[in-house]
C-alpha cells in the first residue's frame, strides 16, 4: 500500500476519533458524574472518576420521583405521536406525489411552510385551543396536535416521485383501488424510508419538552423530559441526582439508536440516490 494512502487513511481515522471523542465527551461526563457527590461535581478540579462512587445516586433518584409512570406516560406519547406521523406523512407524500388534484402545488407548500414556523410561536394559540377542548393534562391533549408530519411528508413525496409509476398502472388495469396500489405496491417500496424516519421520529418525540411542558402541569401526567426538573428547587439543585436521573432516561433512547443505526443510514442514503 502507497505511504501516501496510509497517511491519508490515518489522518482520516485521526478526525474520525476525535469527532467521536467530541460526541460521546458529554455522555461519558454525565454518566460518570452521576456517581459524584455534589461536591466534587460542582469542584472544577475534582478528577473525573470519582474516589468512591456513588452508586446509591441512582437508587435515590428512583426513589424520589415516580419514573415508573413517566417512563408509561413518554412511552405511549412517543409510539402513539410516532405512528401518527408515520401515517400521515406516507398518505401526504403518496398524495402529493402519485396523485393529481388541484392546487396540489399549493398545498405542498402550504405544508411545508409548517417546517418553517417555530413552535414558540404557536405555543399561546395552541395552550388556548387545548384548554378549550379540556385536553390539557391528557393523552389525548399530548398525542393529536403532533400527529401531522410536514417533514414526513416531505421525505415520502420525494422518495415516491423516485419510484416507476407503471407499478401502479399495471395494478390499476388489473382492477386494484388507489388504497391497495398504495398499501400493496408502493408502501413495501418505501420500508427503509418508514424504518429510519420512525426511529429518527421517535427519538425527537422521547426528548420533547417543549411541548408537554404547555400541555401537562401535573406529576401523574409528565413525560421524563419534564421529570427531571423534580430534582432542582428555587434554592438548591441535586447535580448528581439530575445526572443520575438523566442516565436513566436515555438509556431507552440510547439502545433504540444502536440497534437501528443501520436502518439511519440506508432509509437517508436511500433518499440521497434518490
């Protein structure tokens, strides 16, 4: 091999390291200072390994919050919002892009124009239509209003308007309905897009605090994201209870992202050669 390549590969492998090393500083930082005390965390000199562990941090942190009930709460909001999303995106994007309609254009862009607005700027109107219908504090309060998906939509028209169109004209001229074309030919074509927009969907869905922190005000009904504020007060914060509250909450996340990495990667590439 030329010593040239070898220098190149090195030098690649050298940045790759580092961007890891970047990336996964914040995880390790957290994991290992959730088994500080709240001293050693706040001491800038204090090494990074702890002398003696605090392994109590985490049973503690359990045992002050009720994190059974947060983990049932952001459970059924992230699968419910995400399958949601997932549906009507495919529909939109399918829509958008195998169906003539009018206005059709307009619609789009329309519905993309929902990519552009911040939520900060809907959070008054939406709190006010949400008391209205009394879904505050309610699973169906969380759920409804993040069923719709623009970027879902987005990324299904464009892999569909990738896809041959004589599929669903030979179902068609064999007397299949638009649902079964679309259900039967073209959603099993789109599995890689559904697999990696769905986790990417539902790790967006387990972090969200922005949201359930307008619909839910009571400790029965919070996410984990909101949970962790238990552990700081007006006058004193539990650094290392946060941490260790923290460490739980991810682990769920942490392990859906390992698992499904592969499927990331081919449903994005498969969208960027289309």
């Amino acid at each position: 091999m030329p010593a040239s390549l070898i220098a190149r590969r090195s030098v690649v492998y050298l940045l790759l390291a580092l961007a890891v090393l970047v990336v996964a500083f914040p995880l390790v930082w957290m994991a290992v200072s959730a088994l500080k005390t709240d001293a050693e965390i706040i001491n800038p000199a204090a090494p990074l390994w702890p002398e003696q562990p605090q392994w109590s941090n985490i049973g503690r942190a359990l045992s002050q919050a009720p994190f059974g009930r947060w983990y049932l709460n952001t459970a059924i909001f992230g699968v419910a919002a995400t399958a949601g999303q997932l549906a009507s995106g495919l529909l939109a994007g399918y829509a958008f892009a195998m169906l003539d309609f009018p206005a059709k254009r307009w619609l789009f862009l329309v519905a993309l124009s929902g990519l552009m607005v911040p939520f900060s700027a809907i959070i008054v109107p939406m709190s006010q239509l949400l008391g209205d219908l009394h879904w505050l504090n309610t699973y169906q309060g969380l759920i409804v209003p993040n069923i719709a998906s623009a970027l879902g939509a987005f990324l299904f028209r464009q892999f569909f308007l990738g896809t041959p169109r004589e599929l669903g004209q030979a179902a068609r001229i064999d007397g299949a309905s638009e649902l079964r074309v679309f259900w039967n030919v073209y959603a099993p074509l789109a599995r890689p897009v559904i697999a990696a927009l769905a986790i990417i969907l539902f790790l967006q869905n387990w972090n969200n605090f922005l949201f359930p922190l307008i619909v839910v005000n009571t400790t029965e009904m919070a996410v984990l994201s909101q949970g962790l504020s238990v552990f700081q007060s007006q006058f004193t914060t539990q650094y290392n209870l946060i941490m260790a509250a923290s460490l739980i909450t991810i682990v769920p996340v942490l392990l859906v992202a390992v698992a499904a990495q592969r499927h990331i990667i081919e449903g994005i590439t498969l969208g960027a050669l289309d």
